[in-house]
C-alpha cells in the first residue's frame, strides 16, 4: 500500500502529544534534527506523528486492523528518509511479510508543514 500524511508543524502540540505517539526509544532520540536542520523537539515529535501516520495508511488496507502508536518506531533522517521499525502485538506484519521499503519527509508551504509518505 501507499500511505500519505500531512501535518501542520506545531511544536507546542508536538509537546504535549509526545508521550501519546511515541515510544521511550523514541523518545530518548528526540533532537537528532535540531542542529542540522533546526527542527526543534516539539517539531520533530510532529514528523515522527505524520510519519507514523503514513506507515499506518500503507499497511491499513493489508492488515485491516487498529495499528497503535506503540507498535511502530520512526527514525527520521535529515535526508528526507526514515527509518521504521514495526512491532505489532498481533504479529501480522511478520505473518503476512510486512515490509516498510520507503518512507520520505519534507518541508512543505515555507516550514508551516510535514508531508510524509510511506
């Protein structure tokens, strides 16, 4: 499948739904992008959800079933790729031979916005 995301890039949001959308790796990775491309914390918490969201809507129509946040790990590179790392309770990923082979980000509409595939 083919996923797609979008989000506005909102720092102060991306703060507060941190612990929701991302696992303690993750986590403990966060600000890998702050000196190379000066994406802050907040920033980057907001590429891994839209990213995260991406990888969701590319497996959806194979797994046809919920994907919590917890089950999948996003590595954003300052390249434009990512990384993805799927963990899913359900094992169907590794049942039916799930594999993320790309995933891209960039900025879009001068910084005000992440667009994401996968």
């Amino acid at each position: 499948g083919i996923g797609v995301d979008i989000e506005h890039i909102d720092g102060i949001r991306g703060e507060r739904i941190q612990r929701k959308v991302l696992t303690e790796n993750e986590r403990s990775e966060l600000g890998g992008l702050v000196e190379e491309l000066g994406i802050s914390i907040g920033e980057e918490v907001m590429l891994r959800f839209s990213l995260k969201e991406s990888v969701y809507k590319a497996m959806h129509p194979i797994l046809c079933e919920y994907v919590g946040f917890q089950e999948a790990e996003i590595t954003p590179f300052p390249d434009g790729t990512a990384k993805v790392v799927l963990n899913l309770q359900s094992g169907s990923h590794e049942r039916l031979g799930i594999v993320v082979r790309s995933t891209s980000w960039r900025r879009l509409e001068g910084g005000k916005f992440f667009l994401t595939t996968a």
